[in-house]
C-alpha cells in the first residue's frame, strides 16, 4: 500500500480540486506538469490522479511508485485513502461558502 504523507495528500487534492470556469480542463501534458511538480514539493513517491469534468472521467494517469520495493503505480492500484474524507469535505463546504 502505498502511504502519502499528509500534506502530500492534501497538497494533491486541494490542487486538483479547483473548479476550472469558463476554462479548458487541462490534460495531458500540463496535468502531468502539475502533478510531477506537487509530488517534487511534497515529497510523495506516487500519486493517482483521474479528471473529472462534469461526471465524465476524461483523464486517468498514475504516477511514480506503489512501495518500497520500486512497484510502479498503475491506475489499478488499491491505495489506503484514510483521512481523504476530511479535505474532500473541507473543499465541498468551502464552494457551498462561495
């Protein structure tokens, strides 16, 4: 399993997280920019990402590794999410503010 630390996780889903509006969903290659650059400041040896624009999944990309023992991390990973609920949450309340 692979473990984040938890700024690393909260880092990736605060960042991935901003409603884009009136925008082009980035993917491809700046979406792995992003993602190669949070997980450069962060420290995390792996992340999943998959975007989402209205409820149609238009990009799913892993990247890094899953363990200590340099598995790679693949979009069929199983991750332990632990406290994903609380910064998902956080943001969900934060946009019914706006």
């Amino acid at each position: 399993m692979l473990k984040l630390t938890q700024p690393a996780l909260l880092s990736s889903v605060l960042c991935l997280s901003i409603p884009l509006v009136a925008q082009t969903i980035p993917c491809g290659a700046a979406t792995d920019a992003k993602v190669r650059g949070i997980m450069a400041q962060t420290g995390a040896n792996g992340m999943a990402v998959a975007v989402i624009d209205h409820g149609e999944v238009v990009y799913v990309q892993a990247y890094g590794i899953r363990d200590a023992k340099d598995g790679p991390l693949t979009t069929d990973t199983v991750m332990y999410g632990a406290s994903l609920t609380k910064p998902v949450f956080a943001d969900t309340v934060m946009q019914l503010v706006d």
